[in-house]
C-alpha cells in the first residue's frame, strides 16, 4: 500500500487555515487608527529575522520530533525570513519559462524534493482571552506545514496567496516555539509555472497579530453610482462571528471632513448614498477614509479604517468603462523581483516601481502571474494605477503534451483551481485599484476556468473577468490576446480584432522588451486610440530578473538561466524588461514613456508656427501640465516662453500659435528647434513642481550641409607608391591606400594616426534579442556574418584640385549567390578632407537574398583617445527606425562609453539616426564626419563579433580602438522575441543603396 504524501493530494488545499478574508488591520482606539502604525494596533509582531535552517533532500529526511521544542536545533544553520533559500546558499538556482522540473505527473513530484525546517521563537507577555491570534504567511513556496509548541498547526499551499492560521489554543505565555516545514514541490507546483526563477521558501513578511472575537472578521466594500455617474451608494457587508454588536461608519474625505455618520447593527449591511463624491481614477486617484468602529453594548471593541475609491466598473456594448468612460490600459507586467534576495521585496522596493511608473506615463499594472504582497494594492489606489489582479495559476509545461488543457479541463481538479481565485478575490477585493480579476494565465481552458469565472461574477459583480486563455472569450468579459501581431499574411492581426470583436479588447501582453526593443510601440498605441474597444495593453515586462553576480575583479554583472548549471533553461529570456536588474531604466522605457504620453503635440503649420495639442489622457483636462516652449539654435538654447496651455477635453485637440524668436537673422547650416516641454504645475505624491512629463521637438528652420567641395589646387597634394600601398600627402595629413583591398587603410593629421583603418562595406550587426527566430537563417543560410570583397578594379589619379580613388568591388556572404556590385570614390583635397561616395547595385540571384538585412553601411576603426563624441540627429539616447518616438533632432554630446547601452546580455546597440554631422575627438584632433542625405551612427569599444560572442557584460573586452559605423539604413527591432517582427515599412532590403559623406581630419 502506498502511503499517500500530503504534498501530492490536490484535494487537500489546506488543513486549518482560516477562511479568506479582506487584508485590512484592526485598532483599539480612533486615535490609533489615524495612526496607521502597526505598532498601535491591540497585539502585533513581525516575526521577520534569522531562523534556525534546516535544508534536507526530501521531507522523508526531517528528523523525528523536528517540530518539539525539545529537539535540539542548535546545530542548525540560520537563514534570513523573508527570503528564497536558493539566494542563501541552498538548493539549485534554475530558470525556465516553460517547462516543469520533473515529469508530468500529477499530482506526483519527485521523492528528491528539497525541504527546509524552519524555527524561530517568539515571547508573549499576556494572553487575552477575548481575542484571536492569528499567523500570517503572506508567502511561502510551494507547500509548508506549521508547528507551535509541539503542535501541528495547519497545512496550506498556493505559494504566493495569503496564508492565516489561529494559534489562540496553543499560545502560552513566555516564550513560543514557531516551526514551519517548507517543500519546494507540491501538487501545487503544477498550478505554478510561471516564467520566473524557480525559488522557494518563506519569502514574504511572517506576522502574528491578534483581533477581537467579537470585532470584524471580514467586511466587503463596494460603490455604485447612478445612471448619470453623479451620485453614489456606498455599500458595506460586515461579516462577524458574534451577535450584538453594532458598527458606527464614518466617512471623511481628503480633508477630514465628515461626509456622513451611521450607525447599525454588525449584521446589517450598509448602504449609503454619497451626493456627488470624487471620483476615482489613475488620473485623480481620489480617497476617502471609511471609519468602522465596533461596538459591543456601549464597549468600544475596534477601529477599522478602510481607504474608499468611489469607481464603478462595467460593460456597456463592446467597451468597458470605468466612472462611464472607456479608458486606455497604458499598462505593464509586473513580476516580484531583487537582483540579490530573488522574489523579496519591500515597501520600499514596491513603491519606488510605482513611483517610476507614474513618472513614465503608465497607467495600469498586472500582476504577472500572482497577486502581489498586500502593499502593491494600497499603493496603487494611492498613486492611481489600475490594476489587473491576476491568480497565482500557470500550467504553462502542459503545452507540450499535446493535451494542454489537462488540468484546466479535470473536474478532479475543480477545488485546486476555485480555490486561488477564491482567496485572491478575498483578501484584494476592497481595492479601487482593481478593475479585472485575472483567473490565471497560459493554462489553457476548460471546466475548472468556467468554474473560476463563475465565482468571480457571483462573489463580486463589480469587477470584470479577465483572462487570455479564455481564447474565443466564452466566460471573460473582455476579449485578451497577447503579441498579436500588427501585420501578417496569416496570423490573426490586430486590425482584424477592431473589425471582429463583439466584446472589449486588451493585450495582457505585447511588446516584448527584452534587450534592444521593442520596436513597433507607436502603431500599437495608434490603433488603441483609434478604437475606442482597442482598450490598451500591457507591456511584457516591467523587470530584467538578472541574477546579481561579481566577476574575479570586482565588476557587477547579471546572471541568467544556464548560468547556473540549471537544465533545461531559457537562457536570458528573462532579461525581458523595461528596468534593467539595478533600476536603470532601459531605452525601451524612455520610449514607452513618450508613445504613452498624456498630451500629443503635433505639426499643422510649422512655417505659421500653429500646433496642434491633443490630449490623451481619459478624465482630465491638460490642467496639471505646463507648457515651456525652448528654441535652439542647435545646441544653444537662444529664447524660452510658457505658453499657455487650452482648455482641451479627453481625447480633444486644440491648436495653439506660437513665435519663433530671430526668425530673419538665421545662420547658414544651423539647425533650429523648438521644444514643447511638459512638466507638472503642481507636486504629486509621485514627483516633482517641474518634473517633465513629455517633450516633443520640431524642426522649424535649417539649411542643410552639402559636401560639394572645391579645395585647394592639387599641387598640395602629392603620392608615392609602395609594396602596394598608395600614400597620398598634403601639408597636414597622410592617407595611406591598399591597392589590394582598395581601401584607406589609415589616415594621420599633424602626424596623429586618426583613423587606423577606413571605410568597408558592412551588413552584419551583433544580433539583438529580437533576431532569436532569424538568427540561424542569418548564419547559416545566409551567412550574413561572413562577407567576402571581389575587388573587380582599382584606378587613382591627381586631378586639379583633389587626388580621386575609384574601386570596384563585388561584396557576397559565404556560398550565396546575391551580392552588391560596389562602386567606391574617394576624394583627397589639400587640406586633408576626404570625400566618400558609394554606390551598392543589388545583383546576382535576387530571390535568393533574404528578406531583411541587419544593416547596410561601412565600418571604420578610428583612434582609442578620440573618446568625445558629438553629433546632429537623433538622441539623446540611442534610436531605431521604429523605436524612435522618443528621440527628438538636436546637437548632442556625450563620451564615447555613454553612447554604449549596457544590456545584460551584449548585442548591438548604440545607433542614432538622422545625422547630418558626427564628430569623434579630443582635446587635440578630431574626425569630422559630415552628409547631405541623413545618415545612422554608432561608435562602440567594441566589434560586432565581440557583442555576439559575449555572454555577459563582464566578457567583453575594449578594442584598443574605437568602431564608427556609418550606415546608409539599420534594420528595425521588432518584438519577435515574442510577437510582432519588423513590420515592412522599417526592414533593411537588398536593394540599390548610394551612401555619401566626407571626412574631415582636424
């Protein structure tokens, strides 16, 4: 017979577990309410610290008697609560982001399943006899038993769902003896897989505290308003255990005052008309605080202050509608996350995301794949994010068994499934925040999902049902896809939803930030305003989950899945974010930031100096805003203005006039432009007076710089040849040629070697996260990596007034068939300028080619000390063809190691468009690069093949010189690392290409 493990029974979700309830903290007086400080409350101790730790193979191994206050522990070693033990020492670290770590069996795991003992101890001075004392575990995984003084407790799992048990009985006074068993398997685990670390332990706060028996056990919180969204009924279900008590509710607004005063019996709801109150929003996340206090005869028992978002959340047609308005989800996903403590995090930790997210526009969070620790939630109705709460339920590896509804679809797995939902509603269900309640993700569908949204609409009709896997919307009440792609020749676009869906659409994820990308954001945001049931979206994801890590000198860098031994892996597909591990915000975010901007500032007339202002944001006027106007004569800032701002209603537009300064006194090859600075009128509890919110930057005068130069007569300039080089002279300079390769093969000025060795044409660039499904084609179909030169013919000569050197070459990647035929000139004047022209015919078996190039360009090598770079184009920061939207046209100046992006895993970066001058130098010489058609740049310490070798960071090693690309075209980014790839209109081509530009050595 065999005995039947605890862990592997999915019937079994608990043992003596309090039934869920609202998370919310109970006081003894008003005073102490206001307070809000848990050292105020009747009893509280935070039961965070050093454990005692034990860390076993199996749960077979623990000792017998583990859990007695007389076994001796003191040999044990001590761990830190709250923590992931794989981040103390113990265990493996493994990341996958599909697979299950043993074979599919459920409910079983593997007998090797790692278990860890944990003690501590605790004193209680006095033990009141009217009170509950209660055990919080706000997260433990995957399954875990708790012991007190000899006695077993409970038994819970759900690993990232509240966990109370009531010790009254068992408490003595003096000191306590805590045990809590840990196993990192659990039939639970099969509900779990989500694309994270796998990492267990207790890793969320430990908490004892004790209620009144006859206070509140559970209360319910609801708003409704009328049919013109003016008044309001406030209701409140009180649940109790007790009778005869009665509960006084207030309810205050912002500023202490009292907005009504009821009182009636606790077993009585509540309901309560409320004229005209502020409404909640993301944009005006307004609170009132409901007081409750309990009463028992004329004893006063407790406090409860609970904060009220008065929002309501519905359905009407095919959009969904908070306070009557069909909003826009400007949203990301959000995973707990620290670079060294795993999933642990704090309040702090939580609210610096939140706080960053509002400074970058982002109106909405999910929370991928769990509910988060009960912070997140009062934080975001505080700061205003809206928020999908999403149950901790992923069957993610049943997809490869051909039967991916397994569990989803196994009524013997019913109770498992309710259950999360169950307990998740429970303990969030008071927070405005929370418009959806998500019933889990990428688990497919069937029964026990039906089940699930059956008790989400029964228990709470105020919230929608969200959840993607639902894929023709049978039960949800929005219609949720992820990465559908913009264009396609088969796959279902998003274009085809707008025209299709009867019900609201969202994209619970798109927009795959891993790496450099994505690119595409703008045309997703396009079609969320252009329908109004095209609701938004949330971007994949918030957080690169690198592993913090030192190499042998002391350098931080971030480790990823294999680093760690751990098979199978995903490599670094959880280097997916818009942070990076240490908070640094990625490009990506820099740009999400500016697409998802509250007021659009477009050109109508730049000439008459008329824009237009549209406003995007779904409540509120562009009252908070103010607008500066800056004008630059490039990089000089000449004239400032405010300006003032319209009246312009959500999702209107107005047009304003504005005056450029010196407008007949502009100077030949400068550039002029005008900044549309938003920034916050008023502080916030989020920023800043000042803090900018948005910039937009047009061009509104510019002569641009021709390369049509006359030098000086070519009696300057004189050459010598030999053994195959052609050295052409002048005064200043020296350009020194190679006849074999028809190249510059460097150039010195004022005897400083410049560039080291010159143009060649270039298609590769370093792969980028996004390039994973292309990649082997790129390698080994088209070898992209692997070009070859035919040089066809060279020819020099001295003209009158230049030296003029013409090469021929025929450039193809190993064993193809397409190539370019290339037509080189060089032009050599007097005082060392040297003008480039290149001609790139698209030849040989075209249908062969592939159907985007990396890049189409020239690479130099340029002197090391030539380390300050400068430029007219794009930036600040680095910019793509379809990931520009934040970049705007000016001069820049930054050091050459600021211009190299420092991805967690190396792959290109850096570039910046639309430049009609570059310039690398020091305080000595310098490389001036200038065109008349724009040009991309970029200049790293490092070759294409040092990013594409390195693993991380710390392996890439500085070239003793510095890589100037000058390209023609860069190929887009994409987001097909998961979703869209690079849409049509920004992919590099085979096809004919001229590329110009002169060289200046100063």
């Amino acid at each position: 017979m065999v005995n039947k493990k605890l862990w592997e029974d999915n019937h079994t979700d608990s043992i003596n577990r309090m039934e869920p309830r609202a998370h919310f903290t109970s006081f003894p007086s008003e005073i102490d309410a206001k307070t809000g400080e848990l050292g105020h409350t009747h009893f509280y101790q935070k039961l965070n610290g050093r454990w005692s730790f034990l860390f076993l193979d199996a749960p077979e191994y623990s000792p017998q008697d583990f859990y007695k206050t007389s076994y001796d522990y003191t040999s044990w070693d001590t761990i830190e609560v709250p923590g992931n033990w794989q981040r103390q020492g113990y265990g493996n670290m493994h990341y996958s982001d599909l697979w299950y770590n043993f074979p599919i069996i459920p409910p079983y795991v593997p007998v090797e399943n790692p278990t860890g003992i944990y003690r501590t101890t605790f004193d209680i001075d006095e033990i009141q006899t009217d009170y509950q004392y209660i055990l919080r575990f706000q997260g433990v995984d995957s399954a875990f038993e708790v012991y007190l003084n000899d006695t077993f407790i409970g038994y819970s799992k759900g690993a990232r769902i509240q966990s109370e048990f009531d010790l009254s009985d068992q408490l003595i006074t003096g000191k306590n003896m805590l045990t809590v068993r840990v196993f990192q398997w659990s039939d639970g685990t099969y509900l779990e897989d989500q694309d994270m670390w796998w990492l267990s332990g207790i890793f969320r706060d430990v908490e004892l505290f004790a209620r009144p028996v006859v206070g509140l056990y559970d209360f319910t919180v609801k708003t409704v308003f009328d049919d013109d969204y003016h008044h309001a009924t406030l209701i409140v279900h009180p649940t109790v255990e007790y009778k005869g008590q009665n509960i006084h509710y207030q309810l205050e607004d912002n500023d202490g005052n009292t907005i009504f005063q009821e009182e009636q019996d606790s077993r009585e709801s509540l309901v309560k008309k409320v004229n005209n109150p502020i409404k909640w929003s993301s944009e005006d996340p307004y609170l009132y605080t409901l007081a409750m206090t309990v009463y028992s005869g004329k004893e006063m028992v407790e406090t409860i202050h609970q904060q009220v978002g008065f929002r309501q959340v519905e359905v009407k047609g095919n959009t969904f509608l908070v306070n009557g308005v069909a909003i826009n989800l400007k949203g990301v996903n959000r995973h707990d996350y620290h670079p060294l403590k795993g999933r642990v995090t704090t309040k702090e930790d939580v609210e610096a995301d939140i706080t960053l997210m509002k400074k970058h526009n982002i109106n909405a969070v999910r929370t991928a794949h769990y509910p988060n620790a009960p912070c997140l939630y009062e934080l975001c109705d505080q700061y205003g994010l809206y928020v999908i709460d999403e149950a901790d339920l992923e069957c993610h590896g049943f997809e490869l068994t051909e039967d991916y509804k397994w569990l989803a679809d196994n009524l013997d797995w019913e109770e498992a499934f309710v259950n999360r939902l169950k307990r998740t509603l429970m303990r969030d269900k008071n927070h405005p925040s929370i418009i959806m309640w998500s019933l889990g993700n990428e688990s497919a569908f069937g029964h026990n999902f039906r089940k699930m949204a059956e008790y989400a609409k029964a228990t709470d009709p105020t919230r929608l049902v969200h959840y993607e896997g639902d894929f023709e919307a049978e039960v949800t009440d929005v219609y949720s896809t992820m990465y559908t792609w913009l264009e396609h020749d088969s796959k279902q676009t998003m274009d085809q939803i707008a025209s299709s869906t009867t019900k609201p659409h969202i994209l619970c994820e798109y927009g795959h930030a891993m790496g450099n990308g994505p690119g595409n954001l703008k045309e997703y945001q396009d079609i969320f305003y252009k329908y109004d049931h095209m609701q938004g979206g949330f971007i994949w994801e918030w957080f690169d989950h690198g592993i913090e890590s030192y190499s042998d000198d002391g350098r931080t860098y971030y480790k990823y899945g294999g680093d760690f031994g751990d098979e199978p892996n995903n490599g670094n597909f959880c280097i997916d974010g818009l942070l990076m591990p240490d908070r640094t915000p990625s490009t990506s975010l820099k740009e999400y930031k500016k697409v998802i901007e509250p007021v659009e500032t477009r050109a109508f007339d730049i000439r008459a100096g008329i824009y237009e202002l549209v406003n995007r944001l779904d409540f509120n006027s562009l009252d908070d805003y103010q607008l500066t106007c800056q004008f630059y004569e490039d990089d000089k800032l000449v004239a400032e203005k405010e300006q003032v701002i319209p009246d312009i209603q959500p999702g209107n537009a107005a047009n304003i006039v504005i005056s450029y300064p010196n407008a007949k006194q502009t100077k030949p090859e400068i550039r002029y432009t005008v900044h549309f600075t938003y920034t916050l009128k008023r502080a916030t509890n989020w920023a800043k007076a000042g803090f900018e919110v948005t910039r937009s930057v047009f061009v509104y005068d510019e002569a641009i710089p021709t390369i049509n130069y006359k030098g000086a007569d070519s009696g300057n300039i004189t050459y010598v040849e030999e053994n195959g080089l052609v050295t052409v002279s002048g005064e200043k300079f020296k350009v020194t040629f190679d006849k074999v390769l028809g190249q510059i093969l460097d150039s010195t000025y004022n005897g400083h070697r410049i560039i080291e060795q010159g143009p060649a044409f270039n298609l590769w660039r370093a792969p980028i996260d996004n390039d994973m499904y292309i990649l082997e084609d790129y390698r080994n179909d088209y070898f992209l990596h692997l070009g070859h030169d035919m040089v066809r013919d060279v020819q020099y000569e001295l003209k009158k007034d230049h030296f003029e050197w013409r090469m021929r070459s025929l450039y193809g990647t190993t064993n193809n068939s397409w190539y370019y035929d290339l037509a080189y000139t060089y032009k050599v004047f007097a005082d060392g300028k040297i003008q480039v022209a290149l001609e790139g015919i698209a030849s040989g078996r075209k249908d062969n080619a592939p159907p985007m190039l990396p890049r189409i360009g020239v690479q130099m090598r340029v002197n090391r000390s030539l380390d300050k770079a400068s430029w007219r184009g794009l930036g600040p920061h680095e910019n793509y063809t379809d990931s520009c939207q934040s970049a705007y046209p000016g001069v820049f100046h930054k050091h050459i190691d600021d211009l190299f992006v420092n991805y967690v895993k190396p792959q290109a970066n850096g570039n910046h468009m639309d430049c009609d001058w570059v310039c690398l130098g020091n305080d000595s010489i310098s490389l001036h690069c200038k065109a008349d058609k724009r040009i991309n740049f970029s200049a790293l310490r490092y070759e294409d093949a040092d990013l594409e070798k390195a693993k991380h960071t710390v392996d890439l090693q500085e070239r003793d010189y510095i890589i100037l690309h000058i390209d023609q075209q860069q190929n887009g980014l994409g987001s097909n690392s998961c979703g869209q790839d690079q849409l049509d209109k920004y992919r590099c081509k085979f096809r004919d290409f001229t590329l110009e530009f002169e060289l200046s050595l100063k």
